[in-house]
C-alpha cells in the first residue's frame, strides 16, 4: 500500500471526520483548542490518487527547557486498523513526528480487544469468581486486536501493563458502552436492572426536572463539579477549561456538546457534559450534589440523556471509563457497580502505546514523569 503522509488544514480533517461514522471526540480539531498547554497539527494519510484515507490530531507537549517534544494521539490515529500491516501507516508517522522533534510518540490506536454483558459482569460479581475484567471469559473477543498488537511491538511499540486498574494510561482502556442501535427505547429501559429502573421512577415521583444549559450555566456546573472533585478526591478542572471546551467544539459543530442539570425544587443536584460525533455519544464530564441524593437526580439524568442520544440516531451511548476491578472492597468498584445498571456492556480497548523515537530521552522524560 502507498501512501504519503502530510499536514492536513482544519477544514480537511473536519471533512475526513465526517466521512466516517463515528471518531473520537478527542482526535477532533476542536480538542487542539481545549488543551492550550500543547501545540497541534493535524496529519492526513493520502493515498496515490490523491486522497485523504486517514488522519490524526497531534498534540505536542515540550519537555521544559528543551526543545524536545512527546507527540499524543488520544485515542487515535483515525486509519484502517482492521486490515494488512500497520507499518504501513505508522512509519511515514514516526518519521513525519521525528522531524517535528519528537523524542516519544504516544498513541491510543481505537480498536476493540473485548466486550463483557452486563449479565456476565454481575454473574461474576455476585459469584466472586474474579477480581478483575480480565479474568472473567469475555462475550466478544476482536482477534485483529492481537495481530496489531503483536505487529506493535514487533516494530519497537511499548506498552505499559503494569496498572491493571485499567487507569494507568491517560485515556481509560475499560469503558462502558450502552448500544442503541437495532433497539426500542422500551428495550433498552427493560435492560436496565430493577435498581436502576426503580431510581428512574422515584426520581420522576419525586419531581426531579432535567433540562438542558448553556454557556452562561457553565459556572453552575463548575460548581456542583468542585464539590463532587472534594467527595471523591481528585484535583479539579478551572472554570476556564470548561468554558473553553464549550466556545471550541461548540465553533465545529453546534450539536458538538450539550450540558444538563438535575433539578429539584430550584436545587440544581446533578449535572453533566454531553458530546456528539457522528453517530457516537459520550457522557464525558459529571458532577452531583451532597444533598438529597434520595431523590436520584443522577439516574434521572442518565436516562434523559440516553433517550437523547437514541433521538439523535446514535448506535452507541458512551459512560467513558470505568476501572477493571470487580472487587466490592475496592474504592473504584463504584464506577462499574453505576454504569453496569444500565444494562449496556464493558468495553475493553488496545490501550496507549509508545513508541521511543530517541531512547535515552524517553527513558529521562518516564523518570521525570514518575517522580512529579
């Protein structure tokens, strides 16, 4: 196969993207203008008749006070990962990112290795025949997810499997994914456990109203988002990145991002971002209140922006990460014991893979990055 790597404008790689079904919402031109602290380029692979037949949003981050660069793809590059020999793309790639002065490529090719029911999930939880995803024998296994891995690492790609959280690269490997494609949104609510079914219901009992915000609401979810980061311990976004977020992707498509708020009796209890690309739906940032969680404003939530989703033509409504564990004790247990009621499946994808283009420099850059 031959083909030509160069540097492709905004408006190819939007029309490359919307060619496809769907593409990360993270390998979007948009995205290069939420994440600020890096630089960008967007490449296109082109074929000899001249066309584009795959693309990548690169971001660089500049090692301080050098003039080395690590190069990421999140959850990309968008190219035909299905067939024949990935060499045959990712060479002209690393040679291209060489010659931007990258020391590292780093990279989350989007295909999936396994997929777990949610009935086989909950089996294995309420059996305690597993602590882990991994261990439990998958409904779907992608055998081409081991050939590209295999050619990987046969090129000199590394992959970092020492976190079996399924938290240790930067994009979560473990997803949970509701399909909506070929279903009745009768079938998809009759899926969902009784808890969540039940939830759904008592939050309607109980008046709690889901509507939609916009730009000038962004500081009410900042809000709710800094009480939730305080709950569970992690370290906010500014309000900046969320306002940025907004004006970015809302500039590439209106019907980019959403934002929705749970409300009961003028209390605002729970809210979320909502992203659209092509026919894949991602919840991708989430906050809730303290108080009166009784009334499940979250599952009232949940449900109004799957429905959503479903009206949109989406075959896929996206929960994002969730962590392997399937150990009750765990503090992340949480995250897949929520998103499993839904009655969607467990996703499992290739995971983020490096490639060192200057050895020395990516062994001092992992050193500086496992001592900050």
């Amino acid at each position: 196969m031959s083909l030509r790597l160069r540097p492709l404008s905004r408006e190819e790689h939007l029309a490359f993207i919307k060619s496809r079904p769907s593409v990360s919402f993270l390998q979007c031109p948009s995205w290069a203008d939420v994440k600020t602290e890096w630089s960008s380029e967007s490449i296109g692979w082109v074929d000899s008749a001249g066309n584009v037949v795959g693309a990548g949003l690169v971001l660089f981050r500049q090692v301080p006070k050098m003039k080395w660069y690590l190069a990421y793809l999140p959850e990309g590059p968008v190219i035909d990962w299905e067939r024949g020999d990935v060499r045959d793309w990712l060479d002209p790639m690393i040679e291209h990112l060489k010659k931007r002065g990258a020391f590292a490529v780093k990279m989350g090719p989007p295909i999936v290795t396994r997929k777990w029911e949610a009935d086989t999930i909950k089996k294995a939880i309420r059996d305690k025949s597993a602590k882990r995803l991994r261990d439990v024998p998958a409904d779907y296994t992608n055998p081409r997810a081991l050939e590209v891995a295999g050619q990987l690492r046969t090129m000199g790609w590394l992959q970092d499997d020492t976190d079996d959280t399924g938290f240790g690269d930067v994009q979560p490997r473990y997803v949970f994914q509701v399909p909506l494609a070929g279903r009745s949104i009768e079938e998809i609510h009759a899926d969902m456990n009784q808890l969540w079914r039940r939830n759904i219901k008592k939050a309607m009992k109980a008046g709690v109203e889901v509507v939609l915000g916009d730009y000038e609401d962004i500081p009410a979810f900042h809000e709710l988002y800094v009480v939730t980061a305080k709950r569970d311990g992690f370290t906010p976004r500014p309000l900046g990145y969320f306002q940025r977020m907004w004006k970015a992707m809302k500039a590439e498509d209106p019907n980019r991002i959403r934002l929705y708020f749970a409300e009961h009796e003028d209390d605002v209890l729970a809210a979320a971002t909502m992203v659209t690309v092509g026919n894949h739906v991602w919840y991708s940032y989430g906050a809730s209140a303290n108080h009166k969680r009784e009334v499940r404003p979250s599952n009232a939530m949940q449900w109004k922006m799957l429905r959503d989703a479903y009206s949109l033509g989406a075959s896929v409504y996206d929960l994002r990460g969730i962590s392997s564990t399937l150990d009750e004790n765990d503090k992340l247990f949480g995250l897949i014991q929520f998103k499993v009621g839904t009655g969607g499946q467990a996703v499992e994808y290739l995971g983020e893979w490096d490639y060192p283009i200057n050895k020395l420099m990516y062994k001092a850059f992992e050193l500086y990055m496992s001592r900050r």
